[in-house]
C-alpha cells in the first residue's frame, strides 16, 4: 500500500501541462459493476506531440455482489494517437497494478428471519499487468469522452492467477485548459 | 446461476449466460404462497423425498390429516448423505444450492426458528477444461460461476433436522404404491404388499421414472395430454463418486471439453474438489456424472471397475497421480436405485405445465419435474409442494 501512494505521489509531481481528471464505469468482464478514477498527465515537452506519451495513475473498485470487491491502484503508461483534424483520437498502454480483493468465502444462514450472518471473508493481493486500448472523443474544448478495452492478468498471489477483461467508458476533464480556450 | 445453467450454457453462449450469478440468483427468489384453506379432509403423499416431505409439512401446519407412503425404508429420495466417508458429511444425490440460501429459511417460512446453516460461497477460483488430451486452465471461467454449498451439514441434514422431526410419525416405509384409483369421490390407494389406503387428495411426487415407467396404475388413466407431456421428457442416468486422496493435486473444477463441445451431450459431467471451503485437510475430488455421459459409469459391473475405469480417466488429466495418491472411494448410482433409476429432469421443459396440473382437483403433483421454477433443483421440488398444496387446500373442485 505505502509503495502504491508513493507511485500516486510520483506521478503527481511530474512537470506536466496537460492534466486530465477521468471517471469511469469500469466493468470486469463488461458487466461486474465497477468505478475508476484516473489521473492522466502529459509532461510538458511532448504535448503538442501527435502522439503524445502520457502516464495515468488510477484507482478502480470493481465487484460481484454477495462475492467480492476488488480494490486497483494502476499505473498506465501510453501513448496517444492524434489527428489535428478529428476530433477524435485512440490511445494504447500498459499498466502495472496491485489488486486488494476481499472476498467472501462463507456465512451463517438463519433459518427463521433468512438473515445472513456471522460472514467471513478472505483478503487476497494480486500483482496486476494489464495492456489496454482506448478511443476518445472530445465533446468540449475540456472534456472528452472515451471507451477502453483492458486485458490483464491477476497474478503472484496465493489464489489462483486468471485473465482479467474490463470495459470502461466514462468521460475526462482538463484540469488546465479553461473553457474559453 | 445454478451448475446445470452453468456446464451447458458455456457451450452455447460462451459464458455470457452465466455473468453476475449472484445477481441472478437474488432474482429467482420465490416465497411460499399464502394459503387459504377450504379443505378438511385426508390426504395421501406418494413419495418421501423432498417434495413428499416438504408437502407433508406444510399439511401439517394445517392441521390436515395425512400420511406419507414411502417405497423404500428411508426418506429423503434424490437427497442422500453419508456421514461416515470423511470428516464432514457429503451429499450423494443433491449437493449444490442453486439459488440464494435464504430459501432454505423460506421454505420453512417459521420465524420462530432459531438456528442457522453454515454456507459456502461457491465459486471455485481454479477451474480446467479436458480437452484435445490436454488439461487446460480456465480460471476466469470463475467470474462467471457461484453458487452456495451446505459447509457442514447437507440438504439431507437440512430436510431431516428441520422438516422431518414434524412429520415423521406420518410416513409408512417401504409401502410402494401399485394403484391410484380416483374414480370416486374416496380415492383407493394400494401397495404391491397388498394394503389399502383411501385419501380425499393424493399427491403424487414420485420420480419422473416412476411415472413414466407406470410403476403406479392410475385410474381412470391419465389424460391424453399428460401421457404425451411424460414422453417428452425424461430422467437420464446418473451417478456421484466421491474418492478420498493423499494429495491435493487437482483444481476445484474440471469440466470436459471446449467452450463449444459441452453441449455435445445431453448432461453434464464435472470432477470437483468436494472439500472446497470446508474446514479440512482432507483431499476429496469428485465426480458428478448425469446424462448420456454417464452411461458408462453406472454400466460398470462392480464397484471396483468403476474406480478403476475413473482412476484411469484421471491419470489421463494428472500424469497418473491420481492412482498413486488414490485411498479409498464410495459411489452412488442412481440409475441403480428402485426406485428413483435416474438422475433429474430433461428434455423438452415445454411440457412441465401440463405435467403440473392436477387431475380433476384430486390428484395433485409435486417433485423437482413439477417445479414452479428452477425444475432439477431441492428447491424446486421443495416449492411444487407448497404450490401442490396451495391448490389442494384451495379446494377449487
């Protein structure tokens, strides 16, 4: 945990001009409700690049209902692909993540009220490699939209390792840009 | 999402079918029915399995005078345990829960009681697939599959501490029915051993097999339709073994075939590790085995050619380790059962509503087959009781 907040401070020191705030539906599988906050940066130098690298540390929670939470702190290193002339663009990168999921693994059943009770949970830690694919849109001078496809591998853990497939849409917000520009 | 949804929804949706399965269980919650009662009268209960037991204690809160005449000389049915194999109790027929716990309170629907069932949350993380002579891993089959499972105690515990204590003066064993004659208003129940019984309702939950295979001689016969709704379904073979080993060296699931290939049969097999989330260091992998897949292992002509023939088949999947960590093993056939000779319901589930229907309001039915939902299932069989005997008290004739 103390690394995954050192990475987060890192990543927020960095000399960079465009920041770029995104909150996301991220969907293990599509469909397993989920959330991600992410924060992308572009240093300086490279931002009027056509392909400009950006680095993204995110958080995500994502669960099955009366199963698990799965908590993510990630970090993303890409690359943007621009057209001047579109008002779209594409994205691709790499992220390295730590997942903290708790899981529930039994529970007392009352037979008269039909209460849950007395529920056990085991705490799992997964190493989280992941590669994603995204395309974005902008709606304003300030905001995109965008959708991101993500396969990674939840593993070195003492569950089993297994594939991950998330779904994320949602929208990210210039934090320097004004809205006049 | 229950184990039977699971295996064959995999080959024909590739998954998809099986996402958020506790959501989907959340949502084929049923609760009992309110049940107005304008009958008085006497009451004969074919059958001591779920359904049998369930619709007896539901008559029983009535105060409505019943028995329950059960051919063999144990209740219980397709719901079977052994106590005496390892360290916790295992379930030889019915072993899964396939729907959200809390139906084992609603089902009893008594708020007074006070006690609790330890339950596992079932969903194996480490799941394989046999195919092409290769063990492959498909461990992210797992976000797809829960279920829940008795952690210390069975469905056969379940009926037998918490139904049966109140019933159990009214069930006559080994008492096997031979006729059902409806044609008057006091309807004439008799045994192969010769006894006579008279009830104003009857309510049959006796196995699919048993019905179609007219063990029971009903008349006036039944209704055309009905005849032609039994022969469009039917209770394949079926079989558990349970083996006992001195390593682990299996994953909790092992399923046969691709993702396109388990539909290939009209069943369902999977090895499993029976010892998931219980509390102990026994090594227990199992085999469930129902449909045309299971053929060959309730033809086997001992006990010890079905061991050998499955230890075979796992040495395949594990480079032999299976034979040579092997301690000991118990099976139940269930197609070698008198009187149950099958697993559970398939074929054209189309047909489950006219097999549901009473017979002139004095012939009622309940069982797994009769399920209001979740057909195949304890619960389910469970709840066409309380429908069979919401209708019966209802008195509609």
């Amino acid at each position: 945990m103390r690394n995954i907040a050192i990475l987060f401070l890192l990543a927020l020191s960095i000399n960079a001009s465009a920041q770029k705030l995104g909150i996301s539906y991220f969907g293990h599988y599509a469909i397993l409700p989920g959330a991600k906050l992410s924060y992308q940066l572009t240093p300086s130098s490279l931002e009027l690049a056509k392909k400009p690298l950006i680095l993204q540390p995110e958080v995500g929670w994502f669960m099955e209902p009366d199963n698990y939470h799965d908590f993510l702190f990630n970090v993303n290193v890409g690359q943007q692909i621009k057209n001047v002339n579109k008002k779209s663009y594409w994205s691709y990168g790499l992220g390295l993540g730590y997942i903290l999921e708790s899981k529930i693994t039994s529970f007392s059943q009352n037979l008269g009220n039909g209460n849950r009770e007395n529920v056990e949970r085991d705490t799992f830690h997964f190493f989280h490699p992941s590669a994603n694919f995204g395309w974005h849109s902008n709606i304003s001078s300030k905001s995109d939209l965008f959708l991101k496809y993500t396969l990674g591998y939840k593993m070195l853990s003492e569950a089993p390792s297994v594939l991950t497939m998330f779904l994320e849409f949602g929208i990210e917000i210039d934090l320097k840009k004004r809205s006049d520009e | 999402m229950n184990r039977n949804e699971f295996l064959g929804k995999l080959g024909v949706a590739g998954l998809g079918g099986l996402l958020l399965p506790n959501l989907f269980t959340a949502c084929s919650e049923e609760t009992v029915p309110n049940i107005d009662v304008n009958f008085n009268g006497r009451v004969l209960i074919i059958g001591a399995g779920t359904a049998g037991l369930m619709a007896g204690y539901v008559l029983k809160r009535y105060n409505i005078d019943f028995e329950i005449l059960e051919a063999s000389s144990v209740h219980g049915g397709r719901v079977k345990e052994t106590s005496t194999f390892t360290v916790f109790p295992i379930d030889l027929g019915a072993e899964w829960i396939h729907t959200d716990p809390d139906v084992l309170a609603r089902l009893l629907d008594d708020s007074s009681i006070n006690a609790s069932i330890d339950i596992i949350n079932y969903s194996p993380p480490e799941i394989s697939i046999w195919k092409n002579d290769k063990l492959r891993n498909r461990n992210y089959f797992s976000n797809f599959y829960g279920e829940h499972k008795f952690k210390n105690s069975t469905w056969y515990s379940y009926l037998n501490d918490f139904i049966v204590p109140y019933i159990e003066a009214d069930i006559i064993y080994n008492e096997v029915v031979s006729s059902i004659d409806y044609s008057t208003d006091n309807i004439a129940v008799e045994t192969t051993g010769g006894n006579n019984y008279t009830a104003d309702r009857v309510i049959i939950t006796v196995p699919l097999s048993v019905l179609k295979d007219g063990d029971i001689n009903i008349t006036p016969s039944l209704p055309t339709s009905k005849i032609n709704a039994l022969n469009d379904v039917y209770m394949p073979d079926g079989i558990k073994v349970f083996m006992e080993f001195t390593e682990d060296f299996y994953p909790d699931v092992v399923l046969e075939g691709g993702l396109f290939q388990m539909n290939e049969f009209d069943g369902d097999k999977v090895y499993y590790n029976a010892a998931f989330g219980k509390d102990t260091n026994k090594h227990i992998f199992a085999l469930f085995c129902v449909g045309e897949q299971a053929t060959v292992y309730v033809n086997q002509p001992n006990k010890q050619a079905l061991i050998d023939y499955i230890l075979n088949e796992l040495d395949e999947y594990f480079d032999g380790k299976a034979s040579r960590s092997f301690v000991k093993h118990i099976s139940q056939n269930w197609t070698a059962e008198p009187f149950i000779r099958g697993s559970y319901t398939h074929g054209n589930f189309d047909v489950l509503d006219e097999l549901k229907t009473p017979i002139d309001e004095k012939i009622f039915f309940a069982g797994e087959t009769m399920a209001p939902n979740d057909t195949s299932t304890v619960h389910g069989a469970a709840n066409s009781a309380w429908v069979a005997v919401e209708r019966l008290l209802a008195d509609r004739g």
